[in-house]
C-alpha cells in the first residue's frame, strides 16, 4: 500500500452506525398525524354544532309562525256570532217603523178643505139682505187663516160657501170666492146704513143671479 508518510488516513462512513439516526420522513408523518387529528376532531364537533343550532332555529321559527297563525284564525271565527245577526234584524225592524212613522205624519199636516170647514146653513135664497165685509179669494195662500182673521174683525159675520146663492159670485177671473157676509134679514135701511158705515158690498139673496146693491 502506498501512503503518504505522516497523512492521516481519510475517513470513511461507518454504515454499520445509520440504523441508529432517526427516519426524518417517519419522524415528519408522524408529527403530522398527530396535529391533524385534534384538527379534523374540533371541525367534525364545529360541524355538528352548527347543524344543531341550524335545526334547533328551524323549528323554532315554524313554531312561532303556527303560533301566530292561531289567533287569527280564533278571532274570524268568534266575529261571527248569533248576537250581532239578531241585533241587524232588530235594527231594520226599528228603522222601518220610523219610516212608518213618518209617512203618517205626513198624511195628518194635509190641509182640509176650506169650504168644507165652514159653518154656512142657517141663511137661505129668500131675498134677505146682507153684507159682504170681507172676500176670500183663492192665491194659494192660508184660505182658512184669512177666515178666521176676517171674522175676528168682523164680529156677528159668518162664512158662506162659494156660490151658496146664485146672487154670489163663487169665482173670479177663475179663482174661487168665499164671502164673509153680516146678515140683516129683511132690514134694508139697517143694511144699508152698515154699508155706509162699515164699507163693503150690499147684496140681496136670491137665485136670479142679481148682482145689484139694494142701497
């Protein structure tokens, strides 16, 4: 063998000693394993949780819906009731009897017939003289009102129908006449001397349509 003198010898590697170093592979797959699985552990429990609170709220909120679903439909059903459909009835029946009402009162103010209120007998057709002290033409005003009033002035006088004597006008120019008369009988110079007094127009009763004063 040749070797320099006084070089020490190269080393060499003892391959008998490399079963006691450590697999850095093994050793690198192993730390993995045992930091991945706490890891996949918290994420499944994360998970579930998740997936509970997310089923737990789902019922939740569909109770809450039927729940105020429920009165709704309670008070529809109690608005309907045999009470208020008698009060209704009760209350058009009220409301046709007012009408009732007023219909009849309108019938009661109806105005009667002036001629027919009026007292006219006791004077006949027989030339007996008489006053006209007042005249009731027919306007459309209060026919009755107007008689009274001229009889309150004119005490002793009494109302005649139209044309209760041929010698008494019933109409003029078409509007219909009731003469408020004082009777003097037979007493020409008493009638008149009332004329004079009193104005107006004399007129004699008859059936000859004399319209003539006697005066």
């Amino acid at each position: 063998m040749n070797n320099t003198p006084n070089q020490p010898p190269l080393h060499t590697h003892d391959e008998s000693a490399d079963w006691l170093l450590p697999d850095t592979k093994k050793v690198a797959a192993y730390a993995y394993r045992r930091t991945a699985i706490p890891i996949v552990i918290v994420t499944v429990v994360i998970t579930l949780l998740v997936v509970a609170v997310g089923v737990i709220t789902f019922f939740t909120m569909n109770s809450s819906e039927t729940s105020a679903a429920a009165p709704t439909s309670t008070s529809t059903t109690e608005s309907i009731s045999p009470t208020q459909l008698t009060e209704t009835t009760t209350v058009t029946a009220t409301q046709t009897t007012s009408t009732a009402v007023e219909v009849t009162t309108t019938v009661t103010t109806e105005a009667a017939n002036p001629a027919e209120s009026q007292n006219t007998g006791g004077i006949a057709c027989d030339g007996r003289g008489v006053l006209i002290v007042h005249s009731v033409v027919d306007y459309g005003q209060d026919i009755d009102a107007e008689t009274q009033s001229a009889l309150a002035k004119y005490p002793g006088a009494r109302a005649l129908s139209p044309g209760a004597c041929s010698s008494l006008r019933a109409q003029v120019d078409g509007r219909t006449i009731w003469p408020i008369v004082i009777d003097y009988g037979f007493d020409t110079s008493a009638l008149c001397a009332a004329a004079r007094q009193l104005g107006g127009n004399p007129r004699t009763l008859n059936n000859a349509s004399d319209f003539t004063s006697p005066c």
